[in-house]
C-alpha cells in the first residue's frame, strides 16, 4: 500500500512539473518580444486589446501569445481585434513587424481592422511555417486575383465576413495540404475558378452568404475527401452537377437559398456518411428517389421551398437517426399516414417507437387522407408542422397517445375531426397549438384547460358554439396570439389581462375574435397588446369608454379592427393615446360626425377604413400628417368638400384611395397625379366636375401593374404573423363589386363614374399598359375613344358608357385579348363594331345608344365587309373569265397562222403537205 502511495505522489509531481514547464513555455525570445512590441506601438488600439503586452513581462505570458514549450519561440498569436460593446476594435496598417516570427504556425486576427494593410497577402510568405490563418472579420476589400506563394504547409485559410466584391482567385486552392476553407459572407462574386485542383486533403468548405451568380462546378464534387459544404446563400444557378459525384466522406452539405433548377442528382444518394442535407428554397423539381432510405446517417433533411412532387418518400421513414424532417411548402402528393407507419416500423417488430424524430414539417403541400394512430408513437416529436394540406378524418385519443414532447402543433387549414371525452386530459403541454378549421364543436374544448404553458392558440373556424367558459379567460391572461374567429360564440367578453409572469416582456400580444356574436361594450385591454380584431360581432354602445377610458396611459396596439359592428355615436377624439397604430378599420358600423383631428397624431398610420358609416363633412386637414398611409378607404359616407391637394403632396405612399359614394364636389387637383404607388383610385358617385387631369401617366404602378415594394416590409401584411392579418379592397368591377385581399397589390383599378367630368379623355391615359378596370361612365364626356388605347394590353374592365363620345370604335380594340367587360353604351359612337370573336361574345347592351352596326347588334351596315369582300371576289373571278376567254382567241390566232402562213407562202412546204395528206388518204381507203 505504501509503495502505491509513493508511485502516486511521484506522477502527482512529474505532472505538476510538467503542467508548470508548459504554462511557463520558456522565455521570450528578445526579437520576438521586440517584433510584438512595435506591433503594439504601431497600431491603433482604443479598446487597449494589447493592455496585458508589458515590457518588463516575458511576452509568453501575454494574452494572445502562446510560446513552444521548449524553445520559446511564439507558434501562435491571437489577436480578437473587435469589441462589441465599444464598437469598435483594433486597426493594423502593416505586417513589417511579423518577419522576426519566423516560427508561427498560426496567427488569428480576427475582428482586426486591416483596411489599410494593402499587402496582406505576403504575411503567408512571410511566415514559412503559417499553418493556420485566420482574417475574418477584418475589413478586408482586395484579393489578388493572381499570387506566387511559396507556402507549402497551409491547411486552414479563413477570410470570412470581409468586402472583396471580386471573384474567388484560383491560387487559394493551390495549396498542397489546405484543409479547411472558410469564405462566409465575403461578397465573393462571379464565376468559381476552373478546376480540377488536386486537394487530396481538402475537407470543409464554408461559403455561404455570397453573391456568386453562377453555376456549381464539377470539380468540387469530385473531391473525394470533402467533408463538409455549404454554399447557401450563394445566388448559385442552374442545375446541381449530375456527374458521377465521389463525395462519400461528406457529412454536411448545404445548398440552401439558392436558384438551383435540377432534379437531385443520383450520386447524392450514395453519400452514406451524410449527416445534415439542406437543400431548401431552390427550384428543385422531379421526386425524392427511395434510394434516400441508404442515407442511414441523415439527421436532418431540409428540402423545403422547392418544386418537388411525387408521392411523399415515405422511406424516409426509416432513417432511424433522423431527428429533423422539412419537406414543407413542396408538391408532395398521396397519402399522409404511409409516412408515419415505417417510422414506427423498425426491427425488431415491437420493440416500440425507434424513430428520433424530433421536428417535422411537411405543411403546404397536397398530402391527403387520415393521421394514423402510429403517428401518436412519435415520442420524441416536439415540433409538428402539417398545415394547408387536404388531410381529412377522424382524431381520437389514441392519436396523441405517447407524444409527451410535443410543444408545438400546428395543423390548422384541413378538413379533421377532433373527437375525444369531454374529461381527456392530453399527454404533453403544449405551447403553440394551432388547428383553426378542425371540427372541435360544438361544445367548447375542455381539454384545452389542462394546457397550463399555452402561448399560442388559434381554435378559428371550429364549429364552437355557445358561450366561453370563465376559467379560459383566466387561462387566456397568458396566451400571447389568441384566434378564435370564425366561430359562433356569444355573450360579453371580460376584461382582458396579463398574467403577472408575462408583464414587461414585451409583445406580440395578438387577440382576433372576429365573425361571432359576441356582444356588450367592449372590453379593455392591456397596452401591451399588439393586435385586436372583434370585426363583425355585435358589440355597441360606442367606442368612448374603449378608446378615452386611459388617457395617461400610451398604448403599444398596432392593429384595431372594429369594423361590421352595430357602433353608434360619434369616433372619439382621442387618438393620441394610440400611437403605434399601423391600421384602424372602424367601416360597416352606424357611426356619425365627422372625422376627428386627433386622428393626425398617428404617424405610423398605413391602413385607414372607415366606410359604410354615416360620416359627414371635409377631411381634417391633421390627416395630412399620416404620411405613411397605404389605403384610405371613406367608401358610402356623407363626406363633403373639395378634395385637397396635400391628398397627392403629403400621402406620397397612397396605394389605395378609396372615397367611393360621397359627396365630394369640385375639380379634381393635378396634385393627386403625384400618387405614383397609386393601384387604386375610386372617386365614383360624387359630384365632381371638370377635366380628367392630364398628368394620370404619372400613376407608375398602374403603368408597371403593382407597387413596389419597400423597405423590406412584407408587401401589405400588417401582421406580427405573416398572412394572419393582409389589407383588403372592395373594388367595383365588371359591372359587380369583388372583395381583393391577397392578389390586391396585383390589381390596378381607376373607377371615377356617375360624376359630373368632362372634356377628352387624355391621350395620356392610354400610357398606364399595367391598368386592369376602368371605369368612366355616366359623365359628360366628349371627343373620341382614345387611339392609343391597344397600348393597354392587361385590360379586363372597359365602362364608358353614357357619356358624349363620338366617332368610331378603333380598330385596335381588338388587340386588348384580356378584356373580358365591355360597355360603350348611350354615347354618339358610330360606324361598324370592329369583327372578332371577343367582341361579337358581348352583350348588345354593351353596345346600344350609338349609331353602331354590326354584331351583336341586330342592326345591319350598309356596306358589310363580308359581302364587299364577295363581290371583290365575283369581280376577280369575271375578270379572270374574261382574259381566259381573251387568251383563248390569241392562242387560236397565233396556232393558226402559225400552221397556215407557211403553207400559204412557202411552196414546197406546201406541196410537201398535200402530198402527206394524199397518201393518207389512199392507205385509208386501201
């Protein structure tokens, strides 16, 4: 026992000794320590990143410095140049200071600003024992495109997050024994160099976040010791390389975000060693091959955002290591449940769920049929995405059996039945739930009470009936989006709270519960709520106590829709406390007054809706302030005065103006020309006079067809949640009214009928080719029909009826192939209705009024081109008898004076002929 204790202690030692030799790594060599020295003296260090380098200190011991542990000599120096609470970080113009390191294998620089370090390149011939360099992050704007090094041991090279703006030179893959490469996010451009290049030693390559703009090349699939390879965010187009492909070492690849438009290529499936897979948003198209289930090694599989279709792979089911599955937003068709049974189905046969699956998304594509029990074995699953697909059937218990995991669930946009006793208690505790569109009714859920971690709930569409129980909207203090629109649910709606756990986190705090019949005044909420939608239920009593009840209180709501309700009295002048609003939709209610000015402190303003009301008076000139505004919609009110200028001067951003079925008089303001994002212009049903201004050409997006979209925002959707919340229009066209919310920022509309304008219409109109519905009737009108008007290629709606229009329908009318509604009606048109088949498909309603001809009318034209046309052809064919005939008589008089003239005058011929025909004669006779 003794002689272990001693041979414990005697290790104990020589380790102490040894860790104590290697923390002390010798003494610094004195060049080196001068060479580092200078390097502090020379650059410029606000953030003192170099503090710790001390003269009088052995240089090994300074930060960023490690020393051989023999020879002293500095092998690596580490230098993080940037901090992030400062914001600023080290700057180094020069590198003369690093010949004396003649022994670093590695120098990280990293976050150091080398933007005047020109040269930088020859820090790799400087040090002929560089193994490892590292300059990401470093500001770096320039890259030789050619280079003679002489560096043979490189393996690692990291030039990430720099600004080269330049192709990748070929010289940075002619290092013998490179390894690793990394150019994340360095505007690397162009096309990649052309190969092959013999690194037998190559294993990862990172580049994503680039802006190549080309195709993939060959050569880099045919490194067979590649391991790993992302390339997303590389602008990369064309198809994937469907060579050979020898890549059977690789365990990462990435080729996310792209423009790659191949099928997969067949070599992918022979990479047995792969571990993540991520191909999504691409334009990949063709099906996922069962050749996939020999990627036994896969984890995560991403092929999202594609063209992909077939059948689902339900093989893939069978990758027993998979633990992420993203085949959302494809093509996949057939049935959902073949997916889910092999998952369960491993050798042994019952040995219980073998499947790692922790995410799956398969959302957005065309499966269809029933979830299998089998799918509730999925034990690991936390993560569940199969919404909008065409699933169908019946849920019970046994369908939620063992997921224990499950935190989210989203499967809302499908045709199931959830049928469970109305004492279940679900296995998991969820905290995003969303199943809008399931039949859950109609009894409220009672389940959902024992979901004590819920943040996200949207029960929308479910067939509930009936009144909501007390203790959810106690539960409901701690749900941040909460949708149960769309159902039939009564009663009034309590105050609404947050519980004391989620204060002062900050929003989304969303509550839609729109299209019910709920009723009673409204509740008060939280400032902290971001959205709120009770559209079309039956609250009443007016919006003061809602609106003006916390006057020092600022409130953090973004969206209000209030709109289809039975609100009477006046709109409150309180609006100052409402800051953050983006969009106040108050229409369909029974409210009067006028518009009040309080109105023009909402600067972030982009949605105003106030129509179908019983508002009256002029605009209030505080709205001009709402300069972010997208849509103003005061559609059927009793709104009077002139349209102001600072409508077209001050609401630049106006996509949508909607003032439709006032009172609204006076002449229209060249001002509103300068709407250039203007899709939609309704001023019909007013009493507006004068000219149709000259300068409509200047509405560009009814020239290009749809606005353009701008500070990155998502184009009209206002919502925290994309798609749960998009502007919507009423636009009057084709002789009906259509409700436009998802294709509206494609639709173009100008509709100023039943006003009192006059004059031409402008010349300049016909310039706006991207306009789809046009509407100017019952006005007064004159001139002609534009001639340019076949210019208007997209045209769908054409209404000019009841107007004074004269002259002839133009003939390249019949070049508008989109027009599907047509009325000229009551005007002073004349002549013949152009021929086609579009044209003659109208109504003869659409053309009466006028002194047209033609079909569809019944009246008949005098002269009808059809039958001019048949008597040019009867004229051809008598001219054509007439020289047959012609033709004729010379051909006879030439044949016979031909024949006759030398028999006639020339005698031998002529006694030749009569002997001819003497013999004939007698040998007939004989």
């Amino acid at each position: 026992m003794r002689v272990l204790y001693y041979l414990v202690l005697v290790l104990f030692f020589s380790l102490t000794v040894t860790l104590k030799l290697s923390s002390c790594s010798g003494i610094c060599k004195e060049n080196e320590k001068k060479a580092l020295l200078r390097l502090k003296k020379e650059a410029n260090d606000p953030t003192n990143v170099l503090s710790s380098w001390i003269d009088k200190e052995d240089c090994c011991d300074w930060e960023g410095v490690l020393c051989h542990n023999v020879t002293g000599s500095v092998v690596e120096l580490t230098i993080n140049g940037w901090d992030w609470t400062e914001l600023k970080g080290l700057n180094i113009d020069n590198f003369q200071w690093l010949s004396s390191l003649e022994n670093l294998d590695s120098l990280d620089m990293s976050g150091v600003d080398l933007s005047e370090a020109i040269n930088w390149t020859e820090v790799i011939n400087i040090l002929p024992s560089l193994v490892n360099l590292r300059f990401s992050n470093c500001s770096l704007h320039s890259i030789p495109p050619l280079f003679d090094h002489n560096n043979s041991v490189l393996e690692n090279l990291d030039l990430s997050l720099n600004n080269f703006s330049s192709p990748i030179p070929g010289w940075v893959f002619s290092f013998s024994n490179l390894v690793s490469l990394d150019f994340t996010g360095s505007n690397f451009t162009g096309s990649f160099p052309k190969g092959p290049f013999h690194l037998t030693s190559f294993t990862t390559f990172k580049a994503s976040s680039n802006s190549f703009s080309s195709a993939l090349p060959q050569w880099l699939f045919d490194l067979s010791n590649l391991e790993y390879l992302d390339l997303s965010y590389c602008g990369l187009e064309g198809p994937i390389p469907s060579g050979n492909g020898n890549l059977t070492k690789l365990t990462y690849l990435s080729l996310a975000s792209n423009n790659l438009n191949s099928t997969i290529p067949n070599w992918l499936y022979g990479c047995k060693n792969l571990e993540t897979l991520n191909l999504k948003k691409n334009s990949l198209e063709g099906t996922v091959s069962d050749s996939i289930s020999n990627l036994t090694s896969l984890t995560s599989i991403d092929m999202s955002e594609n063209y992909l279709s077939g059948k689902l792979p339900s093989v893939i089911g069978k990758l027993w290591k998979l633990e992420d599955l993203d085949l959302s937003e494809n093509r996949f068709e057939g049935e959902v449940s073949e997916i889910f049974n092999t998952m369960n189905d491993c050798p042994p046969i019952g040995s219980g769920n073998c499947s790692s699956l922790r995410t799956l998304r398969l959302n957005d594509n065309k499966l269809i049929g029933n979830l299998p029990k089998s799918f509730g074995y999925l034990s690991n699953l936390q993560f569940c995405y199969i919404l909008n697909n065409r699933l169908e059937g019946v849920l019970t218990e046994e369908h939620f059996t063992n997921l224990t995991n499950l935190k989210f669930f989203s499967a809302s946009k499908s045709n199931l039945t959830l049928r469970v006793s109305s004492d279940w208690i679900p296995p998991f505790q969820v905290l995003d739930i969303v199943i809008g569109g399931w039949r859950l009714g109609p009894e409220f859920p009672l389940w959902i009470q024992s979901q004590q971690s819920i943040v996200t709930l949207d029960i929308s569409n479910a067939g509930i009936v009936g009144e909501v129980p007390t203790w959810f909207w106690n539960l409901s203090s701690q749900i941040r989006f909460l949708n149960m629109s769309h159902n039939q649910l009564i009663g009034e709606i309590p105050t609404f709270s947050i519980s004391d756990s989620n204060m002062g986190s900050g929003g989304p705090w969303l509550i839609y519960l729109s299209s019910n019949n709920f009723s009673g005044s409204l509740p008060h909420i939280p400032t902290m709520v971001t959205e709120l939608d009770l559209s079309d239920n039956s609250f009443s009593e007016g919006l003061t106590n809602f609106l003006c009840d916390k006057r020092n209180e600022t409130y953090m709501l973004e969206i209000l829709h209030l709109g289809g309700n039975l609100f009477s009295e006046g709109i409150p002048d309180c609006w100052m406390n409402w800051p953050e609003l983006r969009v106040v939709n108050l229409g369909e209610n029974k409210l009067t007054g006028g518009i009040p000015r309080s109105i023009g402190a909402l600067s972030n303003l982009k949605s105003l809706d106030l129509k179908r009301n019983k508002l009256s008076g002029p605009l209030p000139s505080s709205l001009n302030n709402c300069t972010r505004l997208w849509k103003i919609d005061l559609n059927e009110n009793e709104l009077d005065g002139n349209l102001p200028p600072w409508l077209g001067t001050r609401l630049s951003k106006l996509i949508v103006l909607s003032l439709r079925t006032n009172k609204f008089e006076g002449e229209l303001a060249p001002e509103l020309c300068q709407l250039n994002d203007l899709q939609i212009l309704d001023l019909a049903n007013n009493n507006l006079f004068g000219a149709i201004p000259r300068c409509v050409n200047n509405y560009t997006a009814m020239v290009n067809g749809r606005k353009e979209i701008r500070d990155g925002e998502d184009e009209m959707d206002y919502s925290y949640y994309v798609g749960v919340f998009r502007e919507s229009a009423r636009v009057a066209t084709k002789g009906n009214t259509y409700q436009y919310d998802t294709i509206l920022s494609l639709f173009t509309s100008m509709d100023l009928s039943n006003n009192y304008l006059s004059g031409n219409i402008p010349m300049s109109l016909t310039s706006l080719v991207g306009l789809r519905s046009l509407n100017f009737s019952n006005n007064h009108l004159t001139g002609s029909i534009p001639r340019g008007i076949d210019k208007m290629k997209v045209l769908e709606s054409l209404d000019i009826s009841n107007n004074q229009l004269s002259g002839e329908i133009p003939q390249n009318i019949l070049s508008l192939y989109s027009l599907s509604y047509l009325n000229v009606s009551h005007n002073n048109l004349s002549g013949r209705i152009p021929l086609s088949t579009q044209l003659q498909s109208f109504s003869p309603s659409s053309f009466t009024g006028n002194k047209l001809c033609g079909l569809p009318l019944e009246e008949k034209c005098s002269k009808n081109p059809e039958v001019e046309n048949e008597e040019d052809d009867t004229n051809g064919d008598d001219n054509e008898v007439e020289w047959f005939y012609v033709s004729m008589a010379i051909g006879f008089i030439v044949a016979f004076w031909g024949v006759s003239a030398p028999l006639l005058f020339i005698r031998p011929w002529r006694h030749a002929y009569f002997s001819f025909l003497d013999r004939k004669w007698k040998s007939w006779h004989t």
